[in-house]
C-alpha cells in the first residue's frame, strides 16, 4: 500500500509540472504576462447610467414609452400614415380590426421591446382565429400572438405564440388563460446588409414569454409571409408594427409598450 501510494504522489506531481509547463508555454506564446493580475482588467468605456422601472414591467428611465395608457400620439395608421385609430379606454389598447394595422412614427434598428397583451376571456374560434395578432419586429418579422393556453388551441406549432411566425418554434409554452394578461420582452438585433443588398448578418431574436426563454438568439429567416418563402430585402431603420387580424375573434388587446434603443 505504502508503495502505490508514492507512486500515485508521484504521477499527480508529473501531471501538475506537465499542466504548468504548458499553460507557461501558451501564456508566452500569447505574448501575456503571467506576472500581470490586471492583464484582462478593462476601464473604459464606463456603462450608463439607467435608472429601473418600479417593477420589472414599468419602463426604466432611458426607454421610449409607446403606450402608456393615454392616447396614441406615438402611433399611425400603417396603410396610410393617419392618426391611428384603435380604441383606447381604461388604460389599454384594444384592436380596431376595420382600421388595420398600426405602427410607430418612429423608426428603430435594434432594440428591448416590452409589450403586454391580452386575449378576451370570451374568446371562440380555432386555429389561427382564435385571437390572432402580431408583433412586427422592424414591421417586417413577425412575433405570434395568440391564444394557445394549456395546448388546448391546435394550429401548427411554428404559428403558436411566441414563435416567429412559420419560421421558430417556442421553446416553451406559458401563456396565461384567455381574460389574463400575457408579457413579452424581447431583444431585437436588426439585420446588417452588404452593399449590394446581401445579408450580411440575419436579424436575430430573444424572447421572454412571461418570464420563460421561448427563443434564444434565434436567427430570421426573412420578412414574414404566408405565401412565399421567406427572404429578406434591404431595409434601414423601420417602425414597430402591431396587426389587426381579419379574423372574425374578438379583438385582442395591448398595454404598457415601451422600447430601449
């Protein structure tokens, strides 16, 4: 026993000398010095500032309110530029489905995006008409909305809430029963494109379902469609976009919309 516990000290003691040796040998070839405890220490440049939300839902101090329950001084007609006209009471914004979509007069690259939304508690239809809507990232790419509680709602699953419509599927489902309040936050990166209208970089998209990771990082595919396949084309900066379906389900609605650049 005394002899194979020497020898075992003795193999663990090679093995450190050898596991030193070679990380010396990668710091010098690296040009590091080992003898520098502040080589990977940064100063500048120093973060700003922001000052958070009473709650995780209210907007910090450097967020653009969209929505604050007041009026829609930050929103206009998507056909035609007008004053938006979706109804406004009781602090939310319920869909106006004879008006159409509506976006901000703002226009944004990437961004943190909040926004709650509800379905009616009365809801009826199946499928894709059963309170339908959408989030439309730069206008373009949409972020489901739709009541898929519990699973009891089937449609197919890249159309659920929280997926990027007929491109990702969530990863989770955990929307609250119609009548309950539902949250999103996401972050938004805006789509990068070479000279000659090539994608450089897709736009990508995080989501937080109520809390839940249902897309992590996930790349787009290209501007929504539910004819063709989808594929971008070059854009800049561009509006947030919220849809009024035509589907015969009651409207949906939305409240407290706010985004930071």
């Amino acid at each position: 026993m005394k002899n194979h516990l020497i020898l075992t000290s003795a193999l663990l003691c090679a093995t450190f000398i050898a596991y030193g040796q070679t990380q010396t040998s990668a710091i010098k070839q690296a040009n590091i010095s080992s003898a520098n405890p502040n080589n990977a220490e940064i100063y500048a440049p120093l973060p700003n500032v922001v000052v958070p939300g009473k709650s995780f839902s209210s907007a910090p101090s450097d967020a653009i309110v969209l929505f604050d329950g007041k009026n829609l001084d930050e929103w206009v007609s998507a056909k035609d530029q007008s004053p938006a006209k979706w109804t406004v009471a009781d602090d939310i914004l319920t869909v106006n489905k004879a008006t159409g979509d509506i976006e901000t007069k703002r226009k944004f690259t990437s961004y943190q995006l909040h926004i709650e939304w509800r379905i009616p508690a009365k809801i009826e239809g199946e499928g894709q008409e059963r309170g339908n809507s959408g989030v439309f990232l730069s206008g373009k790419y949409e972020i489901q909305v739709l009541d898929n509680s519990n699973n009891d709602n089937k449609t197919y699953v890249n159309g659920m809430a929280g997926s990027v419509y007929r491109e990702a599927i969530p990863l989770a489902n955990p929307e609250k029963k119609p009548g309950e309040w539902n949250v999103y936050d996401i972050a938004y990166a805006d789509p990068e494109f070479n000279d000659d209208g090539s994608v450089k970089t897709p736009a990508r998209v995080t989501i937080f379902f109520n809390g839940v990771l249902v897309q992590n990082n996930q790349a787009i595919q290209g501007f929504t469609s539910t004819g063709t396949k989808h594929i971008y084309v070059k854009h800049g900066p561009a509006p947030l976009k919220l849809q009024a379906h035509g589907d015969k389900s009651l409207p949906i609605s939305f409240r407290n919309i706010w985004i930071r650049e």
